[in-house]
C-alpha cells in the first residue's frame, strides 16, 4: 500500500501549528487518529477551553479525507 501524508493542524495559544508525517499505512492513521484525540482532551482540560484539532489524510490518487476533533 502507497504511503499516505497527515496535515495536522493544532491550535496553540497564538496561532495555528501545522505538522506533517508520512504515514506507512492503515493501522498507523488509526494510531495517529487516537494519538491527536488524546493530545486534544489532555489540551482542552488544561486551558479549560474547546480544543479542536483537523487531520487530513492525503492519498497518493490526491483523494483526502478530513476528521475534526474537538475535545472540551
């Protein structure tokens, strides 16, 4: 299977962070889905604010799917 691209966009106190992985496959989006869904609870309980994170997953054949994630 083709590798897949995650743009993550994470917000922080005073803009916007934006990281990139390259990603060997299926199960390793699952962990990163769980990872960044965590991250995001941990986040939002520690500022006491909705904490929202967007993944997107960028196939080879320029297909991309999209999860948001906000964590309160």
């Amino acid at each position: 299977m083709p590798a897949i691209l995650l743009k993550a966009s994470l917000p922080t106190l005073l803009n916007q962070d934006i990281k990139f992985q390259l990603l060997r496959d299926e199960s390793e989006k699952e962990t990163f889905i769980n990872h960044y869904r965590k991250q995001s609870k941990e986040t939002a309980k520690q500022t006491n604010r909705p904490h929202v994170c967007t993944l997107q997953f960028i196939y080879p054949d320029e297909y991309t799917e999209t999860i948001v994630m906000k964590a309160e």
